[in-house]
C-alpha cells in the first residue's frame, strides 16, 4: 500500500542506510521495524517484554553512520 507520512531527516537516512545494507526497500523496513515496535507495545500491556528490548534516545538533529562507528571501533581497538 502506498501512502505519505513525514519522517524525520535522520530516521529517514538510517532507514535508507538499514535498506541499502539489507538489500531491500526503504519501505519494508519502516513497515517491518514498525511492526515489531506495534507488537512490543501489545507485550509490554499484556506483561510481556518487548521485541525491540530498549528505548531509543531522543533525536538530537545528528545522524551516526555505520562508517562512524566502525571508526571508533579501530580508534579503540574493538
């Protein structure tokens, strides 16, 4: 299904990042990452855990990208 919603620039480029790294559209993975956020809802009402495990920080305006990290990783050895 098609339809329009406004999205914030740095989800929409983490989510274009997710899709580019898994091969598939950027809509499979709003509607998949949406889907296990909607079912963790629902578990954490009924008592359950939720799927996603964390919540997520406030946005803050800034994007880290996979090449950040990895960055720091070799800065630090991990």
């Amino acid at each position: 299904m098609r339809t329009t919603i406004d999205i914030e620039d740095d989800v929409l480029a983490a989510t274009k990042e997710l899709a580019r790294l898994q091969n598939v559209s950027a809509g499979y993975i709003v509607s998949k990452l949406v889907r296990e956020a909607l079912a963790g809802h629902q578990q954490a009402q009924t008592g359950g855990k939720p799927i996603a495990g964390f919540r997520p920080f406030p946005a803050r305006g800034m994007l880290v990208t996979n090449e950040q990290i990895k960055e720091l990783r070799d800065q630090e050895s991990v």
